[in-house]
C-alpha cells in the first residue's frame, strides 16, 4: 500500500515535458484518461506483485498506451497478398484522378442534386448517366452502395411476391455474406431453380415460366468454375424465351468490367455492354471489383425499368453519396479512353504488372529485406509467385508473379509466424500470406512509391 502512494498523481503527469506532445496531438481530455487507465493498470500490476515501476517506466507505458490512439483504426496497408482485389483490404485501389476528384467535392459544395441549367433540383443518378449509357450501350443507368444492394433492389422492385427464375448451377455464395437465395427472400421474391448443377437447358426455363413468374435471371458464377459435363444456356437464348413470353431477362454479371481484358493477355470477363447486346434488360455490377472504382452497385439496362427501380422507396435508403459518385464518375471517364486505361487505372495496371517487372523490384529490395531479418533462423529468396485476381474472378486464372518467400531454417516454424506478425504489426502493416510453412510477400501490388517506403519500415522491424 505505501508503495502505491509514490505513485505520481495524474495531475503531475499531465504538467511533465514528456506528456506535452501527447497533450498536443490527442488533447488534454484524451490524455487525462490514458493516465487514468495507466495508473489504475500499473496499481492492479503492483498489488499482484510487481515491482513499482520509477517514473521513466511509468511514462514509456503511457506512450505506449498513447500509440494506437494516434493512429486510425482503417490504416493503409501494403498488400502483398498476391490477391489484388482483395475484398478483407477493401478491393479497388482507386485512380489518381478518382482521389483528386473526391477531395474536389469533399472541400466544397458540389452539384451533387442541382442541375446548373435551370438552377433546379437535379437527380445524382446524371452525374454518371451518360457515361454509363456510353461505355455498356444501355438505355439508362442508377447507381446504389454496392452490388448485393443492387440485386437486392432489382428484385424488390421487379420480383417482390413473384417468381425468378434462375439456373441451380448459379445459386452461388460469394464472400461469406452474399448468397442468391437468401438475397430473394429477403426481397420477397420467390426462387425457382431449374436444370441441375452442372447442366441447364432452355427448355427447363421455359417450363417453369408461370403467370407468377417476374423475371429470368442469370448471375455470373464469378468465384468458381463448373468443368467438365456441362452446359449453360447462352444469355441471347434466356433473353429471346424472356421476350417472347413478355418477361425481363436480368443479368447479375459481379465484377463486370467495362473493357476488354483480353486485350492485355487477362482471362476474358463478361462485359455489361455484351450482356446488353446479348438481350439483357437489366444488368448489375460492382464498382469496386475488376471495374477499379469506389465500392457501389450500378444498375443499367433499359430505361423504363431502371425508373421504376428509381422509385422504389429503398432506392434512397441504399443510394451512394457524393464521395462515391466523385470517384466513379472520375474512373469511369479514363475508360473513355482504352488506350491509356493500363497506366492510369490502378486496377488494371496492377493486373497488367509484367513478371519481370515485379522481379526486379524484389531484387531491389532483397538486400533491404534480408538486412531486417539478419541474423534471424531463416532464409529469404525471390521466388516465382502466382497472383490472383480476387473478388469473384475465377480462382484458376492465376497470374505470374513473384516476391519473396521466408522460410525457416531447421524445424523453427514458430518463426515464421514471429515474422509475419511483426510485419502485421509496422506502422503501415505487410500483409502477406503463409502457405506451407514459408511467409509469401507477393510484390505485385507494390507501386514505385510504396517501394520506397516499404524499405524504410523494414529497417524499423523488430521481430
Ligand atoms: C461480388 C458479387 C456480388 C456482390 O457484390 P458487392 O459489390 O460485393 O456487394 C453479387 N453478385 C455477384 C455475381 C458477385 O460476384
């Protein structure tokens, strides 16, 4: 008891020099309670038998405590994953011109709902209208918080206590969270799978249109591949059996990109502008997928169902801020121009990143790289790695890559784990990944700027 009270009071720690830059950055208040919770952590340590800390140990528990509250807890990342929308590190990283435009409209007003012409109220869905309508060939466009909120608004609005239509082999699950089948309950809709999991045809489509029945509807089985004995029916199909018995034809597409990949050597991705050329009515995507923008969910097809979407009184309830309209608005002007899209969209330049390229910055920064770990029982090398796509791309199109593999020397595999923590725990952490007992650190998502500042945090490591 006697060696708690030489405890220094809080007041006497507020008024030491070595508590003013924490006063200075997170406020008298804040730091009054850290003291609080310090002190009362230090006495509970004492009481059970620890030794009583002199006031330079007090005060480096305090900074420490002091530490996490500076920082924000959404913190960037280097992501060296290999998975480059990587849905867990928040998926597209987005443009230049996509930042620039959200710290336009961040800063100022905007006309996010005026229309300058007649100085009236205007609708936010027209700031990216016209670019939606060039670059998919729809007659309209509406854009909400993400894709689940776009399929779950279609269906609301089209399908409520009615039935849709959909193949058994695209009943999928993306990400934990997004399942087709629950997405139309909750929307009131009524599913109705035909054909089996590998093999749909059009007549088993065309046997379960009802007069109950809303809509046919295709969702692209974006993160897994049906192989072998299979056969789906082609969308120009769905969409002539949907016409011809006046229904809709509806396409969930995922990541639909706007472009075709497979002019820079990637797998080839369904694109929105095909699956309107192809019938569809209403197609839905993601903004923050293979599309490279701000997460949102975009609606497009033809115009008087996307204005009846637009009633909907949830449409308000899911719509995107201006933020978000900002950066969508920003990328979906580079895809204007095809030409110059693998510079200057993030995404795509990441996806387009050569082998060799991404090999050399491995060997530019391997002597850093093993200069933090020296002395540690490992090894580390430049190994060929394979890149995924991420967020619904097919899993078996891997792209070549490399970075660094660290593995242990001898049977200490405990270290590896010791490694990749300490990386975790940089002030802008190294997330890479663990795979048969070697720490993976796949450089394809390292841009020459992140570069430079990866090599002076790897001095800081202290594993
Ligand atoms: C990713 C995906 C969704 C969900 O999109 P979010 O933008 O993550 O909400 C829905 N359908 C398909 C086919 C997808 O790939």
């Amino acid at each position: 008891m006697n060696d708690l009270a030489k405890l220094p009071a809080v007041d006497r720690l507020l008024a030491h020099a070595a508590v003013a830059p924490l006063i200075e950055s997170l406020g008298r208040a804040v730091v009054t309670q850290l003291l609080r919770d310090t002190l009362a952590e230090v006495r509970a340590e004492v009481r059970a038998g620890a030794p009583l800390p002199d006031e330079a140990a007090l005060l480096e528990k305090v900074s420490r405590g002091a530490t996490p509250l500076m920082q924000p807890k959404l913190r960037a990342v280097f992501n060296l994953t290999g998975t480059v929308l990587h849905t867990n590190l928040g998926r597209a990283v987005l443009p230049e011109e996509a930042v620039a435009a959200i710290a336009s409209v961040a800063h100022s007003p905007c006309v996010l709902e005026y229309d300058l012409e007649s100085g009236r109220r205007g609708d936010r869905d027209d700031i990216v209208n016209d670019l939606l309508r060039e670059l998919t060939g729809a007659e309209a466009a509406t854009v909400v918080n993400n894709n689940a909120a776009a399929v779950f608004l279609l269906l609301d609005t089209l399908a409520r206590k009615k039935e849709v239509v959909v193949s058994r082999g695209e009943l999928i699950e993306i990400g934990g969270a997004f399942r087709v089948p629950d997405i139309m309950k909750r929307a009131g809709a009524k599913l109705v799978e035909v054909g089996t999991t590998n093999r749909t045809h059009l007549k088993d489509f065309a046997e379960a249109i009802t007069p109950r029945t809303a809509m046919l509807m295709k969702v692209h089985a974006s993160n897994y591949a049906i192989q072998g004995f299979t056969t789906a029916v082609p969308e120009n199909e769905l969409a002539e059996l949907a016409h011809a018995r006046g229904l809709p034809f509806v396409v969930d597409l995922g990541s639909g990109t706007l472009t075709n990949l497979e002019r820079w050597g990637l797998p080839h991705e369904p694109t929105p502008r095909a699956a309107i050329a192809a019938g569809a009515d209403l197609v839905t995507f993601s903004g923050d997928k293979l599309l490279g923008g701000p997460q949102a969910g975009l609606i497009v097809g033809r115009k008087d169902l996307i204005a009846k979407i637009k009633k909907n009184p949830l449409k308000r309830a899911l719509r995107v801020g201006k933020l978000t309209l900002a950066a969508l608005e920003a990328v979906l002007r580079l895809y204007r121009d095809p030409d110059r899209l693998a510079e200057r969209l993030t995404t795509l330049a990441q996806l387009t990143r050569a082998e060799d390229e991404i090999r050399a910055a491995a060997g530019r920064l391997l002597p850093t790289m093993q200069d933090a770990l020296a002395g540690l029982p490992i090894r580390v090398d430049i190994v060929a790695l394979k890149s995924q796509i991420g967020s619904g791309s097919l899993p078996v199109d891997r792209l070549p890559s490399a970075g660094f593999a660290i593995r242990p020397q001898g049977k200490r595999s405990g270290m590896i784990n010791r490694i990749e923590q300490a990386m975790r725990g940089l002030p802008r952490p190294v997330i890479g990944r663990i795979e048969d007992g070697a720490l993976l650190l796949d450089l394809r998502c390292l841009n020459a700027s992140d570069e430079a500042e990866l090599s002076r945090q790897l001095a800081q490591l202290i594993c």
